[in-house]
C-alpha cells in the first residue's frame, strides 16, 4: 500500500487528499495552503498546530492525516467570514491579546472551542482552556481577557436564553 | 542630535497615547501568510544541519560520497568546502564588539549540537538520510564544563584556532573580561558600618520564541540572492552573509516577513549563513529551520553567572560601596560575550547611587551551547544579585525595602558615570538621567501589592502554606548610545495617505503600530492612512534592529523626523492651497488647516502636488541618540510557599514601569506582561540542563518547563509615564526592563515567606524543601 | 518522521485489528496500534512500516457492568470523554475524572485514551493510581499467549501486573480492549471514599508524583479496605501495600493516614531524573499519599454517602 486518499471537510469544505501512509496532519494542512496552521514543536506540547476536528481541538501534529478521513476540520482560514472578522478575532485585536501572532490562530481556534461547549466561562476555564497553546510574548494576561470579553460580546449578540449550565468544578490538583 | 521638538499636549494626542489595534492584526487573526514559512517555492529543498555528538572534538576526516550519492541530495557542504572567514554570529553594528571566533563551517566542533556538516535534499527524509551518510573520523577532546574550572592550568583549550581574533586570553579559554571602576570600593568598605557579601547562581535559559529559527534562501531572476529569514536584524545579516560568503553586500536581498517572537534569540545570524551557502552550492531554494528539540541547544541561551557581590552601607542606609564580580559562560563562541556581561554592571550598579562601585568580569569558554542576547541582556543575572543583596541589607539594618532602594536610588538629574566607562566594546558615553518615575513606581506598586498588610518580614509562621511579599527595583536603557540608529522613509499617496518605509524590525513586539502611530500623529492624519512596511534590504532605509530596547525612541525618532519632513512640505502645497503661509498651517484629521479654519484634505494636497506640481512629496531621515534613557521599574511580587512541597506559586506579580510616555499603552502593557512570563519562568522553572558529557538533558517542552496560563499569577501593570526630551513624544522603552526584576522580587518575597534566602535560579522545589527542612 | 510507514490500517472490528496486526508482524518490519497517537507520534519511532489504527473500533465507551456494579471503559475512550463523563463523577468521588483531567494539556486529552495512556506503561501514567486503588483489570485481545486462551482471544490482567516495567505492558502483542473496574466491597452501613493526587513542576505537566487512594470504613468506622497507589515513584505504578495494610482493622483517622503515607513513601523505588531527584519524589510520595488520604477523612466526613 502506497498513497492513500482521505477525504475530509475543512472549513465547510469537502476536500480530497492523497497523502503517503505517515504524513501528520499537520504537514498536510499547511501542503495544502493552510498556512495558519503552525508548527511549533512537533511533539505536541506547544499547540501551535491546534486545528478544530469535529469541533474538538487537538494538536494537528499528533494525528495521522489518514486519521482525519471523514472528519470535519476547522481551521482558523475558517473562522472570518470574508473580511468580516469573528467576535473571537476582533476580541483578541481590541484587548491586545495578540503579539507576535504566532500562536494566535491556535488561540482563537481553542476559544471558539471552549465557548462552543460553554459560553459565559470562568477564568479558571478560560486559562485551563489556553493552557494548551503556549505563548511566550504575553503573560496571557491580554488573552484571557480577549476571551472573556469574546464570550460576553457573543452572549450580548444572541437572542435572551437561559443562563448556561456550570459544569461542576473540577478539584485543582495538588498544587 | 536629539530631534526633540517641543512635545504637543498629550490631551490633544490624537493617535499616540491611544490604545489601538494593531496595525498588522488582521493578518495575524486571520492566519493568513505572514511568516517565513508561509510560503510556496518550486523547487525548495530542505536542509539539514549535522549536529556534533561530541561536547569537543576534531574532525581528522570526514567522507560524504556516500551522501552525495543517495539520490535526491543536492549539496553537501563540510569546512573543505565553504570560506574559511572568521566572524561573529552576533547581531551587532559594524565593527561588532565581539570577538571573530566562529566559522561557517569547521573542522573542530566546541558543543554537542555544533555544526558538523550540512546537506540539502529533496525532502526532510532524504536529507536525514544523507546525514547519516556521512561519516566522520572523530578525535574527541576533553570537555570544558565548568565556567569555575574553566582557565585551570591543563583545561583544554576550545579556541586554539590561530585565525580568531578578539578573544581575551585564548590560551586559558578567556573570550573577554572587563575591570572597571569609579572611586576606591576597598575605602568606601572602611567607611561601611555593615558589609555583606553574597554569591548568586542563575541558568542557561532559552528563549523558547513560538516560532524556531527558520530560514528560506533562493537565487532570483537576476542571480541575486535572497533570504528570507526570522530576524531582528536584516541588515546586520546582509553585512555577515556577505562577508562570510565572500559574494558583495549588494548581491544579497535580505527579507524579514512577520517573525514568531525573538526576545534576543534572533539578534543573532543563527541559519543563514548556511542556508545561504546551500543555496549557492545547489542553485535551488532551501530552507533550513531548527526543530524545536534543535532549538533547545543549537541556537543561543542566557548567558549563565556566578555573581559575588560586596556591598558596604552606613548605618542610617546609605549604600558607600559595591562591588561586583562576575564570572560568566559564553557557551562554544564568544557572541555579546563582552557587551552582555557589560551590561550587568552598567545598567545594574548605577541605580544605586554609591561614590565607590567595582565591576570585574571574566567571561568564559565552555563546550557547551552558544550564549546570546537574551531579553535584559545581562541585567536580570545583575538585578537577581544587586536586587537580593539590597534586600537582604535592608533586613538587617531594619529599614524597609522600599524606604532602602528609595534613599540610594538614582534620581532625576544625576550623572552616572560608571556608563562612560563601560560601553559597547569600547568607551561609553556618561548617562544623564532627564526623566525618572522610579518613587512613583514604588509608591503605586506597593500599593497595588498591598505592601504594608501583606509583610511577614521574614518571620515563618506556622502553617503548610506561607505567603509573603518582595520587591525589586530595576532599570534599562533605551537604545545603545551613540551606535545605534536607523533611517526612516515616508512617501505621500493622492488619497491622502502615506507609505511609511523602516528597517525596524517588529518581531511581535507591535513596533510597526508603535512607528505608524508617530509618524500618524506628527502628520496628523489618522492611523489607517500610514501603511507601514518592515523590512526588506532593498527597499527599506538602513536600522541596525530591534534590540537593546531601542526600536521605538531610535527608530521612532527616525519616523517623527521623517514625517515632520513630509508634514512640512505637505503644508508647503496646501499654502497654495489655502492661501496662507505655510508656517501657519496645522495638519490634523487628515486635513490641513488655515488660522481662518479653511482647510483642504490631505488628498487634495497630495493630488495637488503629484498632478499638478509634478512633485511626489517624500522624505528619509536617520536618527540616533548619544544617550540611552533607562525606563524604571518597580516589581513586587506576591508568592505562597507550600512547605510540604518546597513548591514557590506566584500569586501576585505587579509591575509599574515608567516607561516614559505610552505610544500605545496598551502594547506597553503586553510588553510588561510577557517579559514577567518570562521572567517567571526564569525564577522558578527554566534551566537548560547539561548531562556530563555537555548533551542536554531536557531539549524539548516536555521538561523544559516554560508557563502556561494556567500557571500566571495574577498581574497587574501600572504605567507611569514620565517626559523623556530624548523620546519622541516623551518615550523611552518598555520592551526588555520588565523583566529584571520578576526573579528578585520573587526571591525576596520568598524571604518574606520564609525567612530564607534563596540565591540559586530557577529556586527548584528540592531546594525550598531542603532549606526549610534545615530550619526546622 | 513517519517516511517508513507502508501502511496505514483502518479496521472497524477488534478482530480484524488483530488478523492486520498479525499478517504484517508475519511480513515483517516493526509496526504499532495508534488511536490518540500522543505518544506514538512524539516517540517518533522512523523505523515504523506499518500502524493499525484503533480510531474506527467499537471501544469508546463507558458502561456500567451489569447488576453487580462495576464499570467498563472501552480501550479508545479518550482522556477528554472521562474527563466529561456525569456517570464517572458520580462514582467513586470521581477520581477517575480528576486523574484524566490533569493528563496533559486539553488537546491532548481529545486525542489520548485511557488505552494508550496504560499500554505506554508510563511509570507517570496519571491514570493507573486511580485505577490501581479501584482494584482495575485489563482485558486483552489477541497477542501469544490470549491467543489459545479464553473464549473469544481474551484474558483479563489485573492491572498491577499488567505494567512490568518501564514501557513494558503486559500485553503480549495483544491489544488492549478494556478497562474492568468491580463495584468497591462496601458493607452495609460502610462508607468509602477516592481521592488523587498530581505534583507537577507546573500546574500543566508530566507527574514529578501522583497518588491515588481509595478507603472503606464500617459502620464502626475502622477501616476495611485500602487501596493506596503511587505513580512515577518507581519502574511501574505502584500499589503500596504495606501501607495499606497499615491502616486495615484500625481507626481511619489523622494519625493513621499520616503513618500509612510516610510507610507508602518507604515503598516507592524513584529515580532521579531532569524532573526531580529520587529523594524528592519519595517525599513527596508520603506528602501526596498524605494529602490523597486527608481528602477521604474529609469526604466521610462531609457526607458518608457522597461517594455512592
């Protein structure tokens, strides 16, 4: 068995891929014009290469592009919709929660993700959030408040519904 | 040569002083291509660099036919077959004062991680293949380790090259040391009613930037070459490829796209020499980047040091004398080997105003990794010491810490002198201090920290968890005195905006906003009309980079020059305008105003002047300064010490910075943040290990731990902006102050905690947990 | 990385996982099973030449074990799934939930399962101490010697000897299928409680320690039943049974947590490594014992039924 073809959706997208039977899908993304999609470590501790995969974020160096056969791929290409940028995006522009840029389409990509699944979070869960894509030029002081800021500016958008449900508190490890 | 013109109000600021976005945001929010690696070549082959296994070693031979041969390999260089030119990878200005040491390529190898040879081949896979190819006759050497052991009669000698120039004492593997002084120290101890004197240790830590060293090299159409690479320095760069390469200067196209963060890590020519060279040797595009892992070692750390430090007070607190010894590893080769370690006592001792200070270095060899510039550029290892120490005589004499650093701080109005004496490799230039915010900084940060209520003092109380609090006062400089400059260009567009030209380098630090703010507000047009663009060597005036904190009051002076040029002869066309004198007219809201209130847009201007006139309006300045203005810096830090766990959690760290005037508080802020991140880490968690054998035992991010949000502690930035003449519009800098202080104040607060001095960095777990088990 | 790499296998089935498995192993070349790949892939073993991916098995799942309590994970349940799941919170003080929510960084527990976090036999595995103190099985499929075994290829390996060693499961060429936890042997009128424990060098990190311990106490409050376990504090987990022993048949009170964690911490067999010293782990093995068993005084104390 040689090449094999995958056939995903990225950003809404139905996509063909043949790719060779290693190829991570991080190689692939950005082969394919995914620029966003950064490497940063390549043993998945950094989260530069966080993609979206069926609304989940994982590090896109750690899986297999044959993995991704049938699955649906967000990437941060996906997240304006043309020039008009997500609340998330305009967020992380107007609290400075973006420096050198690298990291922040791994950053808007995990804040979606999170707000997806809860939309008015604490900080803790904002921070445990982001504490998968690292970022050496912020203290992420800006970035949490991006975020924070992001989920208040959607919840002001959406139509009045009921408070969202707390998860309940998970216990702090051993500090 | 200040260019200081009178500033305006800072309440009729219309662009500086506000928090704006990003000038270059979107495309960073959107991911589209800004980086090195954002792009497409045909035909791009991938480099791969033979890293040396041994920590000291010859070459007595080294084959790669068999590499040559594997099909897909397109060049393979070894030290037969590149120019033997030494030269310094450091990112400095012309002549570098740091010794010519390093060498393309060599037939000696100082560190595990040096280079041995390289290869460019189709794919990643083939040129891994071709590396192991290669097969070299190895005559392995001793180790040099040790910085304490380093020049022992019998050490081996890691520079026994005969064409290295610049280094200190070769033979006993010194690459520089510096002695300097003011007053007699050894009379100002005879006058001191309390001597202390205490050793500090601090790490290699690495930079650890998001985005490796990366870089892509092609021939174009015109057989120039063209290097595209994440860099402070693009200019610098141009000058080292050149010279290394032996090819003119004005062969070399040097491109600096969007950069991953740098923090010192890229004032450095790291790759491009190499990819260079393997572009030339194939004919092809190459690109040639460190893995993370390679990144740990083969690119540049902190520079490690042992500090002694004496210091001798009066008894009402009054600092007589201080007197430092530093001995400190430049790693394999001597970059910023001098000026770093320079640092340490200039921009450290002076903020105490002592009549006796004593600075003597010894900077080292060692066959370890590359020591570089690092964020602070030697005054985190100073302040870590200076800022113990104070604190520690503070104790005992019981004076308050604040009340000790307020009384002996350097203040507006004072000369220092020590500066004069140590510049970069070679005399310096005396430093007047025309703006200083420092009580301020203490007095609101204490505040913000809750100084008074959260003391202990240094008494244990009983309990698992103890909390205490410390400070750490610190300075910086802004920009190198009388090296440092950069030239800026602006254009005027007929819809009324303008093409603004610089080669300042924003590596993520949001110079390019910082920059078009200047020129925005000095034109008085609003931001969105300056399109600002950095760097590419062609096009670009000259900057010698972003380091030493100087982009936004050297560069930045350079851009308010330029657009006051533009801003005057845009008034000169809108006078045939309006009818009026130019010297009367006022540029604001994109329009040019008469003293009657007629005005015009700056688009009618512009149209003016291009179709009518037949004059495009454009102007360059160059501007440097022959003083460096520190910034100021209080930082206090909150901290809880789990006495089970020997672990140090911050809780609290506040930074108040008198940076001058904000351009963009807001990015200033971020400034402040990250560099208290980093310094975080710096103080408790990152340290670049060395197995015996010189092989780094934590080179990726699993054990090298740097912090996560989880683990920042709260922060709180406080800007206190003072009116610097020498800035433009009254800015000094912010970029690197703010990270001296975090590992003292964290140290001290410990103290407060604990009663324990820590004096070693990162402060690991087992230590905390072995001292406290000793005062039990 | 993965240049090597000839085939890429997808099976829907256990069964056919295995006959892919055992086709190429008779080929030859050196392959593996991925699902999370978070550690497959960071090993960046080159010489790989083929992968059967566990992604498409019907292993992700949580379930209860018939009437007798109990429960069953399947192989591929992801860190993120425990992490998630209502039913596993409300067992066992939701130990197995605080385990799997300190596993690395959020993107990593969407793609690291509980399988692959046990047959890496990581002595820092964060989820063998819970799993261990829940008296835990593994249920292999496959491999030498499940293969004449048990009706279907299986065996079941109680989970304290499954890890033999540094990366060395007990697995035989087999693949790991499931995780069998029995109901805990609480007596009527009993109280039990769960706790875990992590010290990391930061909030987000590999464990310097971790523990987990597990009690059960009559209705005379003695202690009935204890299950303490250390990870990264020696070549595999550890169940630290002196220790437990040391608190059966007495009062569960301070004074005894204290004494079973400082005799747990004399059972550790650490290292010193880039992370910590041997002595610091065996410290903070009694500390991180300590401090699993305070948190189950505390829970009887709260509410004897919270566990339930």
């Amino acid at each position: 068995m040689g090449e094999l073809v995958i056939r995903a959706t990225v950003n809404g997208a139905p996509r063909r891929w043949t790719v060779a039977p290693g190829d991570l899908l991080l190689d692939v993304l950005r082969r394919e014009g995914y620029w966003g999609v950064k490497n940063g470590c390549e043993t998945g501790e950094c989260g530069a290469c966080a993609v979206l995969l069926d609304g989940e974020p994982v590090n896109s160096c750690l899986v297999f592009a044959a993995q991704a056969d049938g699955r649906r791929i967000e990437t941060v290409e996906g997240v304006a919709a043309g020039d008009r940028l997500d609340p998330v995006q305009e967020a992380f522009l107007d609290h400075g929660g973006v420096q050198c840029g690298y990291c922040t389409p791994a950053m808007i990509l995990v804040t979606r993700a999170l707000l997806a699944r809860t939309p008015r979070p604490t900080e803790d869960e904002v921070r445990e959030a982001l504490s998968g894509v690292f970022c050496r030029c912020t203290g992420f002081k800006k970035p949490v408040e991006a975020v924070l800021a992001a989920a208040a500016r959607l919840a002001d958008a959406r139509p009045a519904a009921p408070p969202a449900g707390r998860k309940p508190a998970r216990k702090a490890a051993a500090r | 040569m200040s260019g200081a013109s009178p500033p305006s109000p800072p309440s009729r600021r219309a662009v500086v002083g506000r928090r704006v976005r990003k000038v270059d945001g979107f495309k960073l929010v959107t991911g589209r291509t800004a980086f090195t690696d954002d792009i497409a070549l045909p035909g791009l082959l991938v480099g791969r660099i033979l890293a040396s296994p041994h920590a000291h070693a010859r070459i007595r031979d080294i084959d790669t036919r068999r590499a040559k041969a594997l099909p897909g390999v397109h060049a393979v260089l070894t030290w037969k077959d590149v120019p033997r030119v030494p030269h310094t990878t450091a990112g400095q200005a012309w002549p570098e004062p740091s010794p010519y040491d390093t060498y393309l390529l060599d037939s000696k190898v100082r560190f595990v991680g040096d280079r041995v040879a390289a290869v460019a081949a189709e794919t990643r896979a083939v040129a891994e293949e071709a590396l192991r190819l290669i097969e070299v006759d190895w005559e392995v050497l001793p180790p040099v380790l040790d910085m304490e052991h380093a020049m022992d009669p019998g050490t081996a000698v890691i520079h026994d090259e005969p064409d290295a120039t610049g280094i200190r004492d070769a033979a006993r593997n010194l690459a520089g040391d510096i002695h300097t002084h003011i007053g007699d120290v050894e009379a100002g101890f005879r006058e001191s009613d309390l001597i202390l004197e205490r050793e500090y240790r601090t790490p290699r830590q690495q930079h650890a930037m998001l985005e490796p060293h990366i870089v892509i090299c092609w021939l174009d159409a015109d057989n120039r070459l063209v290097i595209r690479t994440s860099t402070q320095i693009p200019f610098h760069v141009r000058r080292q490829v050149a010279m290394i390469l032996r090819i003119p200067v004005s062969r070399i196209r040097v491109i600096k796209p969007r950069i991953g963060g740098g923090f010192g890590g890229k004032q450095e020519m790291v790759l491009e020499d190499l990819c260079a060279a393997l572009t030339l040797a194939s004919g092809r595009p190459v690109k040639l980047e460190y893995s993370r892992h390679e990144e740990f070692f083969m690119a540049r750390t902190r520079h490690p040091q042992i500090l002694r430090l004496r210091m001798g007070v009066k008894r009402d607190g009054t600092i007589v004398a201080h007197h430092m010894r530093v001995l400190a590893a430049t790693g394999a080769y001597g970059s910023h080997c001098t000026t770093v370690q320079g640092n340490t006592g200039s921009k450290v001792l002076p903020l105490y105003r002592a009549p006796h200070l004593r600075f003597d270095c010894d900077v080292v060899y060692l066959t370890t990794p590359q020591a570089g510039a690092f964020r602070g550029y030697g005054c985190p290892q100073g302040y870590f010491a200076q800022e113990s120490l104070v604190d520690e005589i503070a104790h005992e004499l019981g004076m308050d810490p604040i009340a000790f650093r307020l009384k002996n701080a350097i203040r507006q109005g004072d000369v220092d002198e020590l500066s004069a004496q140590l510049g970069e490799g070679k005399k310096g230039l005396p430093r007047t201090i025309r703006s200083c915010g420092l009580p301020e900084c203490l007095e609101k940060g204490a505040a913000a920290i809750g100084w008074k209520e959260q003391r202990n003092g240094g008494v244990r109380r009983p309990g698992r968890l103890l909390r205490g609090v410390g400070v750490a006062t610190t300075m910086q400089g802004s920009g190198i005195a009388g090296v440092d400059f950069a030239g800026a260009f602006l254009k005027a567009n007929e819809d009324g905006s303008f093409n603004l030209q610089v080669g300042a380098t924003d590596l993520g630090t949001g110079s390019d906003t910082v920059l078009a703010q200047i020129a925005a507000e000095t034109l008085g047009v609003s931001l969105d009309k300056i399109l600002i663009y950095s760097s590419d060597t062609d096009f670009t005036p000259f900057d010698v980079g972003a380091y030493a904190s100087s982009t936004t009051i050297i560069s930045g002076g350079a851009v308010k020059k330029a657009a006051e040029k533009v801003r005057d002869d845009m008034c000169c066309f809108a006078a045939q305008l309006l009818d009026a004198p130019p010297e009367d007219l006022v540029c604001r809201d994109n329009r040019v105003f008469a003293p009657g209130g007629k005005s015009v847009s700056m688009a009618e201007v512009a149209v003016h002047a291009l179709y009518k006139e037949k004059t495009q309006v454009m102007e360059g300045a160059s501007h440097f300064n022959t003083d460096s203005p520190p910034p100021f810096c209080a930082t206090f830090a909150e901290v809880e010490v789990d006495t089970e766990t020997g672990r140090v959690r911050p809780v609290h760290l506040v930074t108040a910075v008198d940076l001058g005037v904000a351009i963009n508080p807001m990015q200033a802020e971020g400034q402040a943040e990250g560099a208290v991140a980093q310094g975080l880490g710096y103080a408790l968690a990152e340290e670049l290990v060395l197995d015996g054998r010189g092989r780094p035992a934590n080179a990726n991010f699993c054990d090298y731990k740097i912090f996560t949000a989880k683990d920042m502690p709260k922060l709180t930035t406080i800007l206190v902006e003072t009116e610097e003449p020498l800035g433009p519009f009254g800015a000094k800098s912010i970029a690197e102050v703010g990270i001296n202080g975090v590992a003292p104040a964290v140290a001290n607060a410990a103290f407060d905690a604990t009663g324990l001095r820590f004096r070693r960095l990162p402060i690991r777990p087992d230590a905390v947990l072995a001292a406290l088990g000793g005062r039990r | 990385m993965f240049d090597r790499l000839r085939a890429f296998h997808r099976p829907a089935t256990v069964a056919a996982a295995l006959r892919l498995a055992t086709a190429e192993r008779r080929a030859g070349g050196r392959g593996a099973f991925v699902a999370g790949g978070t550690d497959l892939v960071v090993q960046g073993d080159g010489s790989l030449r083929w992968v059967v991916d566990l992604s498409l098995l019907p292993l992700r799942y949580v379930r209860r074990r018939g009437a007798g309590g109990g429960w069953t994970i399947g192989s591929t349940t992801t860190m993120a799934d425990l992490e998630r799941s209502a039913a596993l919170r409300r067992f066992a003080d939701g130990v197995l939930c605080d385990a799997a929510a300190t596993a690395g960084s959020p993107q990593i527990r969407n793609r690291g399962t509980i399988g692959g976090n046990l047959a890496n036999a990581s002595p820092a595995c964060d989820l063998a101490p819970p799993l261990l103190a829940l008296d835990a099985s593994a249920v292999i499929a496959g491999g030498a010697a499940g293969a004449r075994k048990a009706a279907g290829g299986r065996r079941t390996v109680a989970l304290e000897r499954f890890f033999r060693g540094p990366g060395r499961p007990a697995l035989n060429g087999g693949l790991l299928v499931e995780i069998v936890i029995p109901a805990p042997p609480v007596p009527r009128g009993g109280r039990a409680a769960w706790a875990f424990q992590k010290l990391g060098r930061l909030q987000s990190d590999i464990a310097v320690v971790n523990a987990a311990a597990g009690v059960i106490v009559g209705s005379d409050c003695r202690c009935r039943w204890a299950r303490i376990a250390i990870g990264a504090a020696g070549p595999t987990p550890l169940r630290a049974r002196r220790a437990e022993a040391l608190l059966v048949g007495r009062p569960f009170d301070r004074d005894a947590a204290q004494a079973a964690a400082a005799r747990a911490a004399g059972e550790t067999r650490p290292v010193s490594d880039v992370r910590a010293t041997a002595d610091y782990r065996r410290e903070m093995s009694r500390v991180l014992v300590g401090r699993a068993l305070d948190e189950c005084l505390e829970r009887m104390g709260r509410d004897p039924w919270a566990s339930w």
